[in-house]
C-alpha cells in the first residue's frame, strides 16, 4: 500500500480502546473501485458488539464529561496535530478505498482536521445564560450539558470528513460517541481511531464499529443509553431511522439527500458560469449531495453556455485516482453506474440532447464519462432524483419564468447556487429559495465555522459551526430562592 505509517491501516474495530474482530471471525472484503482489487477486511460486527461499544460509551461518559472543557480540548488539539501529520496516509487510504482523486482525499483531510479544530477551541464557548426573573427573590440560570452516549453513521462519499465534523462536535460538547462508517469505506474511519488511540483520547469515548448497516444501525437506534444520532445519507435511509428511534425519543440529526439548482445568469459571464457548474457538478464524480442535478441556465447565453460546458465536460480526464492530474475516479459502485444509464436513457427518450458523453469510460469497471444532457424537464427522472453520479441536466429559463419556483420544485432542499453580479436578483432569489444553504458566484461554501444543513427532506439540524455543538448538548435551567 506503501504508506509511511502502516499502523494506521487496521483491519480490526475499535471497542473500548481496543481493537476486536468480529466472534465468528466473519468478515467483509473491501475493495478498490478503480480496479476491483481487495485492499483489505474488516469484521463484520452486529448487534452485540455494538452493544459493548455503546455500554463501554456509557462509563466512559461519567469521567469525559467531568473533564474542564480545556481539558478536552487539549487533547482533540493532539487529535487535530495527528491528522495533519499523516496528511499522506490518510489521503492515500480514502483514494484506495473511495476512488476520488489524491488531491481531493488531501483537500478532504485539511477538511476534516479543520473540525477538530474548530471543536477543541468551540467546546470552550459552550456557555449558558442568565435570565431576569419573572417572580421576586429567584435567580435565573440556563446551564448547556452533554447530552449523554451518541452515535453516528456516515457515508462514503467523505469518509474522513463527515465523521470528524460528528465526532468532534459530540466529544467537544462532552459525549462520547459510537460512530458506524460505510462499509465500502471503513479504512478512513479506522485510521482516524487509531489516531485518537495515539492522541490520548480515553477508552470508550470514541469506537468505530465495522459491518452490517442494518443490525448495527437498529442496535444504535432502539439502544435507550444513546441519546442522540446523527446520520449523513439518503433520505429513505433517513427516514427508516426516524422511524426505528421512535420509540427511544432520540435527538436526531440529519443530512439527507440533496438536489442543488444551480442559477445562470448572463450578466456574471459565460466562462465563469462554465467554471462554476464543472465545480458545482463534478466534484468527487458528481457523487456528492451538493452537486448541482438541475443546472438552469438564461435563455439568452443558453447555446453559447452548452457549447462550452460541454467541451470543457468531455475534455476532462478520468482514471485510477492515484495517478496525478486526474479529473474524475471511479464511481462507488455498479448501482451508481446503473442509475447513471437509467437517468440518461429516460431523459433521451423523453427529448433531451445529448452533449457529450453518455457511456461508461473505456477503461472499462466503474468508470463512466463526464455526460451533458441538454433540455431538461420537470418529466424526466434526472429532474426529480438524486443522480448522485457524473451527469449534468441543463435547461433553459425565460426572464418571465418564475425561477425561484421551478427551482423549489424538488422534495429537497439542503444546496443551491446563484451565479450573478445583480445585488438585487441575489437578495430576492436567496431569499425565495427553500434550501438551508446558497452559494453566490462560488461553488466552495461549506467548512468548520459555517452550519450545514438543510430543509424540507434534506434533513434536520446543523452540523458545524457553533450551532454544531446543539446537536449535542441539552438545556438545563435552574431557579433558585435567593
């Protein structure tokens, strides 16, 4: 695999701040999706394994949350410094197993570490209030406490990223926390326990559970001793574990699936727009929830922006990740492929042009060509779904049509993206728009100090930010006669 450190390549969950495998020894293989070939194994844990992950993160609790919120700090600082460190490994790990491109699994680490960070410095600021009395002779106070014993579950798409932004908001804020990554992609979690092992970070207070989603997944879900879940996924995913933690009356939070309009206007330029919808929908392959699915483009500059978008889409380069100056890896998997087709397929039939592309890649597996589909509409399936694959839908509005509203046809509504030099337009529109976050003339909006998240069926809460810390923490009052 040649990494500097291979101590960080385990093929073992980590329970209590010790590595196990499975009872049985069963165990899953994960491969690589450039090519197919096994990169490693993992135990494939259920429900009683998770059970002493979450009992473990119930004693660890009482001790962690005692600490000064410095304390903690200090060491998810240490954390930080090791993530920053093995930079390298950890960015070779995602690409071998997740299939984006080396540059970006780096970007991702500088993400991820980013919120560790940011954690270790906000836990410090997890104040309270104080509150003019309503009665004679009381004092009013209003304390934020942790929560308790957390979970999360997180997806492949940002191995490194999506946990660390749960993880360390939840130890920041005093919980401990038992995370279940994808099992396509549980190297990345892996090795960041290993490096919260070295950081100090007590046993307990962090376990990574590999295996089945569904025993694993309901075990946190119905499990009263976990107060809080935070998932990062699909929303019928979503919604199965809303419904599962019912019964336990769980804090939930959720990022769930996305379908981002992306907004075009003539007045920013043809080249920026092209520019901004390449970003907007080919990033990690267009596997992404904030990639644009519906690009709506003024009538006015419609042609002129689809000759060159779609130039500029076929020309970029697809391969093994690991090789430099690569645009595009592999998709995850061949449901990912299949969906791609089917999107293609049923916009051709019902009256789109194809611009370029529109087949799997040559190199053959699970790569597939940067695709343009022009004339979208509302009829076709790539208008209501989530592609979540490299294939770009555009289609032409009027200055009489009403944007925001097309735009807001969707049961989604966590990304969107306005390109424009008109400050009233941007205001008017930002403001229309039902989604939980809009990008103005750029596509890089999400980091530590912003709260994502989104609206409608694209989730609840905000991760990140200093409203990161709420999904995790509980109000308490006091009164007291003075």
């Amino acid at each position: 695999m040649h990494l500097f450190n291979t101590g960080l390549f385990r093929e073992q969950a980590y329970v209590n701040g010790e590595w196990i495998s499975a009872a049985g020894g069963e165990s899953i293989e994960v491969t690589n999706p450039a090519d197919g070939q096994v990169i490693g194994q993992v135990p494939m844990l259920g429900e009683p394994e998770t059970r002493d992950a979450i009992d473990a993160a119930a004693r660890a609790f009482v001790s962690w949350r005692a600490l000064l919120p410095h304390e903690r700090g200090v060491l998810l600082e240490t954390w930080y410094r090791l993530l920053l460190s093995h930079r390298e490994d950890l960015a070779r790990i995602m690409t071998l197993e997740q299939g984006k491109p080396l540059a970006d699994s780096r970007n991702e680490i500088d993400y991820a570490s980013g919120f560790i960070k940011w954690f270790a410095e906000e836990g410090r600021r997890m104040n309270g209030e104080t509150i003019a009395s309503h009665l004679p002779d009381r004092r009013l106070f209003v304390y934020r406490e942790p929560i308790g014993v957390t979970a999360c579950i997180t997806p492949w798409n940002f191995p490194s990223a999506m946990m660390t932004r749960k993880a360390s908001a939840a130890l920041a804020a005093g919980c401990t926390m038992v995370a279940r990554p994808a099992i396509e992609t549980p190297f990345s979690a892996l090795a960041l326990a290993e490096l919260s092992n070295r950081a100090g970070i007590p046993p307990g207070v962090f376990s990574v559970v590999t295996g089945s989603g569904r025993k694993i997944g309901a075990e946190l879900c119905t499990n009263p001793q976990v107060r809080a879940l935070s998932f990062t996924g699909s929303t019928e995913v979503g919604r199965v574990l809303l419904r599962q933690s019912a019964d336990s009356v769980k804090k939930m939070s959720m990022e769930l699936g996305g379908h981002a309009p992306f907004i075009g206007y003539p007045d920013v330029g043809v080249e920026r727009l092209v520019e901004g919808a390449i970003t907007a929908k080919f990033q990690t392959c267009g596997q992404d929830c904030l990639a644009a699915n519906r690009i709506y483009i003024h009538r006015d500059i419609y042609d002129d922006f689809l000759e060159k978008f779609s130039r500029k889409t076929g020309s970029m380069k697809i391969g093994n990740g690991l090789t430099e100056d690569v645009d595009l890896g592999p998709l995850m998997n061949e449901e990912a492929v299949h969906k791609a087709e089917q999107h293609i397929e049923d916009a051709l039939s019902k009256g789109a042009r194809l611009m370029t592309g529109g087949n799997r890649s040559k190199k053959g597996g699970l790569f597939f060509e940067p695709t343009v589909l022009a004339d979208i509409g509302p009829d076709m399936a790539i208008y209501r779904e989530e592609t979540f694959g490299p294939v770009a839908g555009v289609t032409p509005f009027d200055d009489n049509d009403d944007i925001a509203a097309m735009a807001n046809d969707s049961e989604y509504g966590l990304a969107s993206y306005i390109y424009s030099d008109n400050l009233s337009r941007v205001h008017r529109l930002s403001s229309a728009l039902e989604y939980g976050m809009v990008a103005v003339n750029c596509v890089k909006m999400t980091g530590p100090p912003a709260p994502f998240g989104g609206v409608k069926q694209s989730g609840l809460g905000r991760e990140g930010s200093t409203h990161g810390l709420d999904e995790y923490s509980e109000l308490k009052y006091v009164c007291i006669q003075v």
